[in-house]
C-alpha cells in the first residue's frame, strides 16, 4: 500500500482509499490500460491519414528549362547515326629496293547474293596503287577468282564484264594473272577518274558454277584517299 496527498485537503490518504477520511473528498478515478492502448491507437490514426494527405497534395517538382535542354540533346545524340565506312590510305617500302608504294583502298564488300561453297566466305575491295612511276586501279580478293567467261592469254586472262557507276553503266574490261588475288582495270587513268567522281560501283563478275555476282563499293572519300596517296608517291620519286 502506498500514500498520496489528498488533492482537496493534502492529507495522506492510502491510495486504495475511495475518498479521504479527513475531509470526504473522492479520489480521482484510475485510466485504464486500455482506455490507454484506445488514445494511442486514435493518435496514430490521425497522424498517418495527415501524412498521406500531404503527399497527395504535394505538386510535382518542376524541371527546370536547362534540365529539359540536357534531356533534348541526349535523345538527339542517340538519334545520330554512325559515319559510313571510307576509303583509306596505306603505304609499304621494299627493304631490299627502297621502292616506295602506296595504296587507297574502298571499304569491304560481299556478293549481293551469297555464294555457294567453296565461295560462301569471299569479300573484295576496290583500290587503287601508285608508286613513283605508276598508277593502277584493282580489285582485291580474300581468295583467288575463279571466273568464267574469260579469255585465256599469255600468263594472264582477260574478262570482260560490266560495271555501274551510280546509274550509269559501262563496258569494262580487266585483267587476273593466272592464280592471282586481283583483278587489274585496263583503262587506269579513265577508271579513277570515274571513282573519284562517283558514290558507288557495282561489278558484275561471274564465278564457275555460280549465277552473275554483283559486288557494290562504296565510293566515299575515294577522291581525297587518292589524292594522298599521289603526294606521297610524288615526294618519293
């Protein structure tokens, strides 16, 4: 048993007491535990509704004109494509005979139309060569040529074929040594002037055992490849 003062007289009254035996005075009734555990649960109830509230009610932040700019110029970067392939350039040096020579040469190509085995794999290029005294025009292969409807002639053989430069097409005729990996224009001079003043070519050839194949090279910056490489072969006549 415990005292307290009495709130109406402050004499000590047993805290079991219903009222004060001095002056009568009712002690004060006791809150329950769970008229306690009703109070919190209401308070936390109220406090939570005001929470949500205040999050419906809050506007959205706005952007500001420098953060919608940065956002425009990222969507415009992806939206940029990549440059297309051009020609590029190569030089070589004999070791043995000082002879200089240099080489600008078309990005890769592949048959419109895939070939059969064992042709399934081959890809050309179009070039063209110089070096102190000379300038040919060529195409290269990843493997040796094995055309038909050519003319055989001493250690070389002789095709004649069509080319299409942009929408103009032409008679054209070029040469292979035997087993060789090229096929060399006769018309050099005529043949890189129309490179340098296309966008495109596009060489039919005919392969053993194959329908007509088309390769289509890309023609882009071929005149200022050309153009350096005929100063290099000229600083090193």
């Amino acid at each position: 048993m415990a005292l307290v003062k009495c709130k109406e007289c402050g004499e000590e009254v047993s805290n079991k007491a219903k009222s004060c035996p001095k002056c009568g005075a009712k002690a004060p009734k006791k809150t329950s535990l769970l008229t306690w555990l009703v109070l919190i649960l209401i308070i936390l109830g109220v406090y939570v509704s005001g929470q949500s509230t205040d999050r419906t009610a809050k506007p959205p932040s706005k952007v500001s004109s420098s953060e919608k700019n940065e956002t425009i110029k990222s969507e415009k970067v992806k939206k940029v494509t990549p440059p297309k392939p051009v020609w590029v350039t190569s030089v070589s040096k004999d070791e043995m005979t000082g002879k200089f020579t240099a080489f600008a040469h078309s990005p890769i190509s592949y048959p419109s139309k895939k070939m059969g085995f064992p042709y399934h794999d081959v890809n050309s290029w179009m070039g063209v060569g110089c070096d102190a005294d000379n300038e040919w025009v060529y195409l290269g292969f990843n493997d040796s040529p094995n055309l038909s409807k050519d003319t055989t002639e001493s250690g070389y053989n002789l095709l004649k074929t069509r080319i299409k430069w942009d929408d103009n097409v032409e008679d054209v005729s070029l040469t292979q040594d035997w087993g060789a990996k090229f096929l060399h224009f006769k018309d050099d001079s005529v043949v890189s002037s129309k490179i340098a003043a296309s966008s495109s070519a596009l060489v039919e050839l005919q392969w053993h055992g194959e329908q007509p194949t088309y390769f289509k090279y890309s023609l882009s910056g071929s005149s200022k490849a050309i153009s350096e490489i005929r100063g290099k072969c000229s600083k090193n006549k």
